[in-house]
C-alpha cells in the first residue's frame, strides 16, 4: 500500500480524502516530505559507524578515538577505514599491530616483521609490490618489452624484436596500444604478428625521432590494465584453473568437444570458461558441461564462436557472478601503489604505534 493511501485511512470520511483535492494534496506533501526526512535518516544513520561513513564524517569519527588522517597523503576511505580498529582497538607495542597495518599496505604475507631483541623490532618492505595477491586467479600484468631494429621516418614503421621468445604477438593486437621508452611515448595503430622483426604501424603525425635503433621499448596495450585485474564492472570473477586449446577454430564454427593440453586443473564439472582473456580476441563466457579427460572439454553445442583463434591460447575457469574479494589483504585485488608513498605512511603509523624505548629499523629488500 502507498504512503498516500496509507495516510487516506486516520482521515475522517466527513473530510472526502479520496476525492477531495486540497486534502489529498495536503496529504501528499506530509507523504513527500516524511519521504524526505525517511531518506535523511538512512543517509544520516551511514555517517554514525566507522564501517559506513564516508570523508569528513569519517574523519571526525576516528577523531574520535584517537585516530586521525594524514592529509599530507591521499588515503582512500577504504583503507583509512580499515586502519582505524587497527590504531584505536589493537594493544600498544604488539607485534601482530604492526604487522596488521603493514598488510593494510601492502598484502597480507609481502612483508616482515620480527623481533630480533627486546624492544627491537625489524621491519622488511619489498622494493616492490610482488604478485601473489590474488582474486582466485593469478596475477598478470600484460606488456611486452624489447629492443628496436629498425625506424622507418617516410613510413613510420618501426621494427622490433621481443625479449620473451614465448609472448608472440598477434596481428593488430596492439591497435591503440602505447609504445614508449622513458617519458617519450607515440600509440600504435597497428601490428603484425610473431616475436622478431614485428612491425609497429604509425600514424603519420608521429614523430619517430625521437626513438633510436638498438633502444629498449616497452608496449602497455590499453583498454584492460593487466590479464588477471579484478575487475568489479565485469559480469565474472577470472580462476588461476587453466589449460591450453590444442586445436585451431574458426569464427562461425560450433563445437561438442574442445580438444585442450593438459585441461587437468578444470574441474570435472558443469561450468564456465573464458578464452585468450585480455586480448583483441577473448571469447566466453562458454559453458562446459564435463573434463572427460586431460585434453578434451564437452562444450555447449550452441555456442558461435566469434573469432579465429589458434592452438596454445589459455582457456581460464571462470565463476559467475563477479566474486567480491575479502578485505583482510588475504584476497585483495592486484593494484598499482606508489611503493615510497606506501612506506613512508606506514612507517609514520608504525612510529604512533609503538612506545618509547621499542627501536623500529625498516630495511628495504633489493
């Protein structure tokens, strides 16, 4: 029942609520303006909990107990939110404190911390962040690296040579990719495909020059910002469980049994998978139906595949819906952190942290 109607039922019938404009519009401003104040509450009410509250209301809530946020470091609200139980709850001068707020910043397991001495406490932060965090699935960030052969200024061809003999390119996989070395970058409109001698196709505007032959290159496709990212937007969560197609397929075509390389890591199941994820030519999601053996999957016959694709792509497990990773910084996304800014925050919290008389030493990893 509508708020309106609900309101029509406490009002006398002398008064004709139902038909009597200037009542109903009466009581159709009191239903507008509870809706209003029902709506400020529930927004009001978010700012009152640590776990809810949002930039300022946030900052006068850890203010509270003792908590503040620096301002000389942009830090998000999620992971402020997530140092305040941690700096206002957890005892004094304990390791396992320390060692929360390090895995705050930097993954659950990528640092160290450790009395060595009484009242001594040592501190190993990686140069870093490594790619063991993860969101069921590797960590895979996709760029190429490698040397220039050769620049063509009149064409604006440029030819290159990989230095990882197993990432072949293939044709235009690179469309709007940016090539780069240093601060200098062009994009690049088109490639071909294989390991040595690829050509990078230019548009003509792009000033080459400033490029050198025997120079290191490095290519960041755009469009996604690693293969295994977690993507929040997306419609599935990507598994590490993968193999490889043994076969080449064709658009247009349709297939009962995928025939696979070592498909072990598959569950024998009814699920999804996802083909050649990240590139120009990811097809899926594909349901499967069983893994009858190491090298073949059954594959729903209905499915069209959209695009030519060659033996040896990966094909990855994949879970729908899209699975929200936990934020104890045991399943944290992979993210891009400015290391230095990281550790030097970090440090300023252990500091605050600690009592007088405890020594903190930092040692950076190489």
């Amino acid at each position: 029942m509508a708020k309106i109607d609900n309101m029509v039922r406490f009002v006398p019938d002398v008064l004709r609520p139902s038909i009597n404009p200037n009542i109903r519009a009466l009581l159709m401003a009191w239903a507008d303006g509870d809706d209003n104040v029902v709506a400020q509450i529930a927004a009001a009410k978010d700012q009152l909990f640590i776990q809810t509250a949002v930039s300022s209301f946030l900052d006068s809530l850890s203010s509270n107990v003792g908590v503040f946020r620096d301002p000389t470091f942009n830090l998000a609200d999620d992971t402020f939110r997530n140092l305040v139980p941690v700096l206002s709850y957890s005892p004094k001068q304990v390791k396992d404190t320390i060692v929360q707020v390090l895995d705050i910043f930097f993954g659950a397991g990528n640092t160290i911390c450790r009395e060595i001495n009484p009242n001594e406490i040592v501190v190993v932060i990686p140069p870093t962040i490594p790619g063991s965090r993860k969101l069921k699935g590797s960590f895979h960030l996709t760029s190429y690296n490698g040397a220039i052969d050769s620049i063509d200024t009149v064409l604006n061809i440029i030819i290159v040579d990989l230095y990882d003999s197993t990432q072949s390119l293939q044709v235009n996989e690179l469309q709007s990719a940016i090539f780069g070395r240093n601060n200098d970058s062009v994009t690049i409109l088109s490639n071909g495909g294989g390991t040595t001698g690829v050509e990078l196709q230019f548009a003509s505007t792009a000033d080459l020059t400033i490029f050198t032959a025997g120079n290191e290159f490095n290519i960041a496709p755009i469009g996604y910002q690693g293969s295994f990212i977690a993507d929040p937007n997306a419609a599935f969560t990507l598994r590490n469980l993968r193999g490889k197609v043994a076969q080449s397929i064709t658009a247009g075509q349709s297939l009962l049994v995928l025939q696979m390389t070592d498909a072990l890591s598959i569950p024998n199941d009814i699920g999804n998978v996802i083909m050649n994820f990240g590139k120009n030519t990811e097809e899926g999601p594909i349901s499967y139906f069983s893994r009858p053996n190491d090298t073949s999957l059954f594959i729903d016959p209905s499915y069209v595949f959209q695009n030519d694709h060659s033996s040896g792509e990966p094909v990855n497990l994949i879970e729908i819906p899209y699975v929200d990773p936990n934020v104890d910084g045991t399943d944290y996304s992979i993210y891009l952190s400015d290391v230095t800014s990281s550790v030097l925050l970090a440090q300023n919290i252990i500091e605050s942290i600690v009592a007088a008389g405890v020594v903190i030493r930092i040692i950076f990893t190489s």
